[in-house]
C-alpha cells in the first residue's frame, strides 16, 4: 500500500515577483513627494474653494445626503470621543497604509504590486482633481455651521491659517484621500488573506469615514468621488490569481491518508487486494488440479470471496474491468462427488 498524507502546508511567499526593495523604496518615497509637491502648488484657491463648497453642499441637500452636522453630534458627547476621532485622523492615514505595503512587500509579493500600482493610480488621479476643484472642508464653510474639531479639542494637523499653510493643503477636501486609501488598504487585505475573519479589515474605512465626516474635514461626496475612483483603478487593474492551499487538519486530527493501490497488486492476480481475495486464489488452484469434491467446495467458497473482492475492487478503482467468474454452489452434487476420480 502507498499512504498519501496531506497536512497543513503554508508555502513561502514567491520571492521571484518581489521587485528590488531600493527600488521600492525610492518609487514609493519619490511618488509621496510629487504628491506632497502637488498638493502645495494648488495651495492658495481661497475664492474659488470656497465657492466650490457652497455648490457641493447644496448639491448634498438636493442629493438628500445625511447632514455632517449629525455624525459630529454624535462625536461631541464627549472630549475623550471626539479627541479620539482627531487622533485618529491625524495619525493613522499613513502609518496604516506604510504597515500594508510593506506586509504585502514581505508575504504577497504579487498583492504587493497589484496594491501599490492601484495606490498609485489613485493618488495621482487624485491629485490631479485637487488641482482643478479646490475645495474648502466643511469646517471652514458657515453654511455648514460645524466645529473645527482638531482647532477646538486637538490634536490638529492644520495650521492656523489655510491660504499660507506649507504642510498640507487645507483646499483639496475632495477626493478624500483618508477614505480612498483606508478603503484600498481594507480591499487588498480582503483579497490577499484567508482568514475567515478578513472581512473585519472593512472596519477600517467604515470607521475613517465616520471620523473624517464627524470632525468636519470632508463632505460625503468626497468619499463617493474617491470610491468611484478605486473602482475605475480596480477595474484598469486586475487582482492576480489566488493560489488555491490544501485545507489544515484540525488541532489534534492527523489528515486521514489516501489510499492508493501498489502497481501490479491487482494486474498479477496474486496476493492480497484491497479487500483481500486470498480465498479465491486458493479456490482456484484447487479447481485447476481437477480435484474431487473437496476441489470443487474450495472453489466454490473461493468464488464467493472473489465475487466480494470484485465489487470492492470496482468500487475503489473506477476504470478497471474485471472478469466475472460464473458463481457454482458451494457444494458439489453427489453424483460428481461419488465419481471415480481419485483424490
């Protein structure tokens, strides 16, 4: 018999589509200052992000999109809450997409690509927006009446003054680049993992939109533009194939073997077969020396344990023919036992 075992197996990642990691890192670094520099040189729109607000907020209530307003309400119960919420935009936007890059970088290669060319198509596509509808945030607009939450409760990651700011660009409200790369990096952890639990990392963009909408720095509209542009990203390029991984044996459960016929176990007739035909063999030989009665009952009673064999052998082994030996009654009749063939 030839056991073959199946056990838990967790391949290593596939080195060979890893990119060179200086590379890598030079082409992430370098795609993060053109954004940077993109972001600054369409700093300084005041009039026209301002103008640009009030249309997105009245095509929100036309839309009869839930009110900002709400969502802060629910923020401003409390200064642990909402101190929370500006922590949180302030400090893992970046950190959380670095951490997903470079997972993929080490344990999926191919995710790693497919993800940072997406990140990449994104951002750029977002930046180029930026640049033609500067856009105020809703803290700034006096239609909107909302707290400037970061101002009022910190921690805050704008300056005091919007048009001179040199870190960030406070006009480029949409896209929301916190809600598109939170909702990338929860996708390419639901396609690269296995877990029964990966749909969890979905948390991760639900509770982003809530907090970039409750602390008054983005419109709803601008995290439905930034999610129809993943979308045409995903649809340009394709996830790669998932490698399909044998299933783990339960904690304490060796993986049952497969059973596989030894070559020629059954072709030579001789032996035991899956079932065991030992009888038969002798039944036969016992037959073809022409012996008496006794012959004839061991061959009957071997044929009998033929008939059980052939029917667990085609039940195992699909394909095979086998030839079916005419069933004789266990005992021969007196007649043929009384002849005078000699013993």
């Amino acid at each position: 018999m030839i056991h073959a075992r199946s056990g838990p197996v967790d391949p290593e990642p596939d080195i060979s589509v890893r990119p060179p990691l200086v590379r890598e890192l030079f082409l992430v670094a370098g795609l993060f200052l053109v954004y940077k520099l993109g972001r600054l040189a369409a700093n300084g729109h005041v009039e026209e992000a301002f103008r640009n607000a009030g249309h997105v907020w009245d095509l929100e209530r036309v839309l009869h999109l839930p009110d900002e307003g709400a969502v802060q309400g629910l923020l401003l119960h409390g200064h642990t809450l909402v101190q929370a919420a500006n922590t949180y935009y302030a400090t893992v936007h970046f950190p959380a997409t670095l951490v997903f890059l470079v997972w993929l970088y080490l344990r999926r290669p191919r995710h790693y690509v497919w993800s940072r060319r997406v990140l990449a198509v994104l951002t750029g596509a977002a930046l180029a927006l930026h640049l033609l509808f500067p856009l105020a945030p809703p803290r700034m607009l006096p239609a909107a009446d909302l707290v400037d939450t970061g101002r009022v409760y910190g921690p805050s990651v704008y300056g005091d003054t919007p048009a001179d700011d040199s870190l960030a660009n406070q006009f480029a409200a949409m896209p929301s680049l916190h809600f598109g790369w939170a909702l990338a990096v929860a996708v390419g952890l639901v396609v690269a993992t296995r877990s029964r639990w990966r749909l969890l990392w979905l948390l991760h963009p639900l509770v982003t939109l809530l907090v970039i909408v409750g602390t008054a720095n983005h419109y709803w509209l601008d995290a439905i533009v930034v999610t129809a542009l993943l979308s045409v990203a995903y649809a340009a390029l394709r996830p790669p194939a998932r490698t399909h991984r044998p299933r783990r044996a339960p904690a304490g459960q060796a993986a049952p073997p497969a059973t596989i016929p030894a070559p020629g176990a059954y072709a030579s007739g001789t032996g035991t077969q899956v079932s065991g035909t030992g009888a038969f063999e002798a039944g036969t030989g016992m037959c073809a020396s022409g012996t008496g009665a006794s012959g004839t009952g061991a061959y009957g009673a071997g044929t009998g344990a033929y008939g059980a064999g052939e029917r667990t052998t085609r039940a195992r082994l699909p394909g095979i023919r086998t030839r079916r030996t005419p069933e004789l009654p266990a005992r021969a009749p007196r007649a043929h036992a009384r002849s005078g063939v000699r013993r």
